[in-house]
C-alpha cells in the first residue's frame, strides 16, 4: 500500500466491505485467467482448442503458479463458506463453464452433454487442486492421470507419454 501511496483505510475506503473487496478480486482474477487462457488459444485451430485447455490447465506449469493459476482452483474451497462470496464464485463458475462449452462447440461437440461439460470443468479443478496438495513426483502423476483420463472421457486419442501442448499460463496479474 505504502508504494501505490495509499494507507490500508485509503485502500479499503474503496470498497463498501471487506466482503465487496474479495468480490471485485475473485472477478478481476477470473477475468484475466479467461484471458489468458483465450489468447493462449488465437494461434490454435478451434478443433484443437479443448484439448489443449485441458493439458495446459492440468501441466506442471500451471499447478506451480500459485499466486498467478486459476483462482477458483486456489479460492473455492475457502470462499463457498460464506453465503455472500460464495454468490460471486458461482458467477466465476459459471462464466468458466459458457467458456468451455465454446470450447466443446469449437471443437465439433455442438450440443454437449452436460455431465460432459461439467465432468470435464471438475476434472480439471480437482486435478489441480490435488496436484497442488501432493509431493511434485505425486503431484506430476495426478496431471498426466486426469489429462489422459479427459482426453479418453471425451474420445481423444490418448498417447502413452502425452505432454502438454502448453506448460504455462501468462498472467498480467
């Protein structure tokens, strides 16, 4: 606060409630996650685009990037308890699942099931946050699991040494 030139009252007079900041926070992350994530996409043909959402989330690279990773892998778990936040988590939620479900339309799934839709989102979210909890040689395992697992589940071809295509989300955070 001291370099922006501001008390921690100047900073928190912005905001109706502590509970206001941490809605405006958990947006503005999520916000630039789906960014970064989209733009990480423009070069890719949009067949491809799933599948390469699903390998760079669950990489290595990602599962490191604590303070830069996707906030509601980081924050859901913490911020469900209460009523008012957990109002804007499903918001963010539900922006990553339309998000998605472009992606599944991208990639030739018109109409996909929703289990599909959302297995998919909790797979991902799960592996994460497992991944993040474990030791890095667990922690590797549990990626390529649900990354070979996803791929299966939605008809992809699985390779039996499959990397990610992606090994890092960029964040302007």
């Amino acid at each position: 606060m001291s370099g922006a030139g501001l008390t921690h009252g100047g900073f928190y007079a912005h905001f109706a409630s502590k509970g206001n900041l941490l809605d405006e926070a958990v947006e503005y992350a999520d916000d630039q996650t789906l960014k970064s994530l989209s733009k990480m996409l423009e070069s890719l043909p949009a067949e491809q685009r799933l599948s390469a959402i699903i390998d760079a989330y669950l990489s290595p690279g990602h599962a490191e990037q604590l303070a830069n990773g996707c906030p509601v892998a980081a924050l859901a778990p913490e911020l469900a308890r209460s009523k008012k936040t957990r109002q804007s988590l499903g918001h963010a939620v539900k922006r990553r699942l339309e998000w998605m479900r472009g992606l599944f339309q991208d990639s030739g799934r018109r109409n996909p099931p929703q289990e599909d839709l959302y297995g998919t989102v909790a797979c991902m979210l799960g592996g994460l946050i497992l991944a993040r909890s474990a030791e890095s040689k667990d922690s590797a395992t549990i990626l390529e699991s649900c990354r070979k697992f996803l791929h299966r589940a939605l008809g992809e071809p699985v390779h039996v040494a499959q990397q990610p295509r992606v090994h890092r989300l960029k964040s302007d955070r």
